[in-house]
C-alpha cells in the first residue's frame, strides 16, 4: 500500500466552493502522490499505518499557480533581456534555480511557462524538478518567444516567422525539444510607444496553423494580446491561453464567450497597477513614460474587462509576469490581492483564478482539495478568505505538499 499521511485540525479551503467559500474544521488524508479523502468534521484512519501531521488550526488551501512565467528572469532581472539570453550557460542554471525554489516556497505548485531567454530554461529545469534534484513547482514548460518579422519582439532573442509555413515549423521544433506551450507575440504593447498595444501582428491563417501543429504534439498555443483584436483573433483561431486582454470590445467578447470551454484569460493586472502607481520609478520608469505607455488608460480598461470576463463566465487564470524588480519573485500573490481590492473579486474568487480555473488549463488534476486529486497543497496560519494578502507573507507559510510529499517546510516555524 502506498504511504498514507493525515493532515489533522485543519481549516480546509476546498477550493470547490462559490465566491463566498470559507474553510471548514475538517482532516486530509493523503494516499500516495492524490488526495485519498477530505473529512470535513475529522477523519478516523488507523494511526498505525499512517502518518499525523497536526497543523493545529491552520488553513489547508490547493497549492497555488501561475499561468505567466518567466523562471528565466534571474532574482535580480532588471530589463536586459538579451544580456539574460547570452549569459554563460551555468551561472544561468543557477539563476532558474533560484527562481523554480522561490515560486515553491511561495505556495506555488503549478506554473505555466510564458516564454524563456535561453531555450531550455523550462525544460531542463521541470526534468531536474520532476526527479528530484531541484525544489520546484509542477512546470508547463514554454520555450522561446515568436514573434512576427517587424513586430513587437523582432531584434530581440525570439524565434521571428513571416508566414504560417514559418510559424508551423517553429511550433514542430519547439515542441520536439519538449516544449509544451508556445508563447507568440501577437499585439504590441504600449511600454515600447512605437509598438502600440492596438498593434495586430500574424493572422488568422497563422494562428490557425500554429494551433493546429501544437495539437499534434499535445502542446498549446498561448498570446500576448493586449488589444481588442488582437484578443478576438486569438479567440476565433482556437488559442486556449490568452494573455493581459487589456482591451475587450464587444467583438473580443463574443468570441470569448463562443470559447468559454476551452479558453483561459490571464490578465496580470498586479504588473499594470505597480506601473501605474510608481512602483517601477527607481528603475526608470519615470512619469513620462508611463504617461506615453498608455498604461493609465490600459489599467482602467483591464479592470472593466475582467469584470466583463466575470460576468461573461469566461475564466481567469492568475499570471503575473513576476521577476522586474517592482514585481520582485515571490511576491506572486500581490496578484490575487489585485482582483480583489481593484476589480472586487471576493478572496475566495481570487483563489480560485490560482487553483481549479488553473489545473483544467494544465490538463491536470489539481487547484481543488478533493478526492482523487493530486496532493498539491498550500498550509498557511489565517485564514485567506478574510485576508488576501497573508497568501503573500513567508511568516505565515507553514508547509508546501507537492505531489503527496512535503516539498517545503518553514524552518522559521518548526525548528
Ligand atoms: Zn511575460
């Protein structure tokens, strides 16, 4: 029989509730690598044959997740990504191990890639975590870039296509080394002015293309798409994961909701409302420029959209383009504190765009604590539906579950 933990005198946050979910006095009993039952009210097991682990009261939630990563932008990531991209090969592997373990210790066991700077990062880095050798979340591994000749992107360390023919090749290779979300490039975006966020680069037939090829290899395609139309291209063509949607006019939305299945938003709003708000000035990001990105009117228009994208139904998947100095790594749930205290969500809300809207994305069975999933969990002192952003203080970690084993344990607080 597979080894058998309990989880007693916890606060269960089943992640299966509705906007007003609270946790429950319950126990977990955990088989293995899933989650065997969920007692609300206590669990009777034979102590014997199984291991206790009292958490004395504190809430006991689905490991968290991300849905837009970058484990290549080092701890001290400030712009230069092609200084990143050609950097030696092995201080590098450090730098992504550095960021894989921080996204753990943070409550983070799931996390999609959005795009690496040297084209193995995800891969290399889910084989050492998946054996083994290196702290981390469950990867969904990305790979370079794509970008469209003379769009948002080209001059840097991209794959840049011309034609569909271009961009099914990319997607084949990429996906031979292992890749299994593409990230293209397929709006401008107002940070750099002369790549306006309304810009639309590729077409319907490349996208079509590239979803296709990806289909083949069990892989997906994912956009930046900040504008409307290039959010209701993406819709239209069968993309599953569609990144910052600032935009959404009615044509976005109704091709959104056409979707509602098999479409994700991930908005990355916490990167936006630090922008906004000055945050990112101590690296250069003067008034002027925020002035000339847009942004302002970019961040009012986000919050309306996912209020729309609420209403609509359509889910959202928290991702947060984390690793610029003002979005430092590990502060990943400053993200969830956005939906609630600019767009309104409840906490409970917020945690579910991090857990279930997340795992059916993944194509895996996480983000819920219930029977049969995998044992991905977060233990945390408080309780997080009363206060978002103890979801983003290390003090209150107590213990990160990955996969039925304990992946992290607070040293601060069992010495
Ligand atoms: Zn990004």
């Amino acid at each position: 029989m597979s080894e058998r933990t309990l989880i007693r005198n916890a606060q269960v946050l089943t992640g299966t509730g509705g906007p007003a979910e609270r946790p429950a006095a319950g126990d977990v009993l955990l088989e293995g690598n899933r989650i065997a039952k969920v007692g609300l009210g206590g669990l009777d097991v034979d102590e014997a044959s199984t291991r206790v682990v009292d958490v004395h009261g504190a809430t006991v939630l689905p490991g968290l997740g991300d849905a837009h990563v970058h484990i290549s932008w080092p701890l001290d990531f400030v712009f230069d990504h092609s200084g990143v991209a050609a950097s030696d090969p092995g201080q590098h592997a450090l730098d992504v191990a550095a960021v894989t373990r921080t996204f753990l210790e943070s409550g983070y066991t799931l996390i999609i890639g959005a795009g690496v700077l040297q084209p193995l990062d995800d891969v290399r880095a889910r084989a050492a975590i998946d054996c083994g050798w290196l702290p981390g979340p469950r990867i969904v591994p990305s790979g370079t870039m794509v970008a469209e000749t003379g769009g948002l992107g080209d001059g840097g360390p991209m794959d840049v296509v011309s034609n569909a023919r271009e961009l099914r090749d990319v997607v084949a290779r990429q996906c031979d080394s292992g890749v299994r979300v593409l990230k293209l490039f397929i709006s401008g975006d107002g940070i750099i002015p002369q790549f306006p966020s309304d810009d639309v680069y590729m077409n319907d037939e490349m996208l079509a293309a590239a979803v296709d090829e990806a289909d083949r290899h069990g892989a997906f395609i994912s956009v930046h798409a900040r504008g409307s139309a290039s959010v209701a291209m993406a819709a239209r063509t069968g993309v599953r994961l569609i990144h910052h949607a600032c935009f959404l006019d009615d044509d976005a939305v109704r091709a959104l909701e056409a979707r509602r299945d098999d479409v994700w938003v991930c908005p990355g709003l916490h990167y936006l409302w630090a922008v906004v708000n000055g945050k990112a000035e101590p690296w250069g990001m003067t008034p002027g420029k925020i002035e000339a990105s847009g942004y302002r009117v970019e961040l009012k228009s986000q919050i309306e959209g996912m209020r729309r994208l609420g209403e609509a139904g359509i889910r959202m998947v928290a991702g947060g383009d984390f690793g610029h100095q003002w979005t430092h790594h590990g502060t990943y749930a400053a993200e969830l504190q956005r939906y609630v205290d600019q767009v309104g969500m409840t906490p409970a809300e917020a945690i579910h765009t991090a857990t279930r809207n997340l795992g059916p994305l993944a194509g895996l069975d996480t983000g819920q604590v219930r029977e049969g999933y995998l044992a991905d969990l977060l233990i945390v002192d408080g309780d997080p539906t009363e206060d978002i952003t103890l979801l983003q203080r290390a003090d209150r970690r107590r213990a990160v579950i990955k996969d039925g084993r304990f992946a992290y344990i607070n040293p601060e607080l069992y010495p």
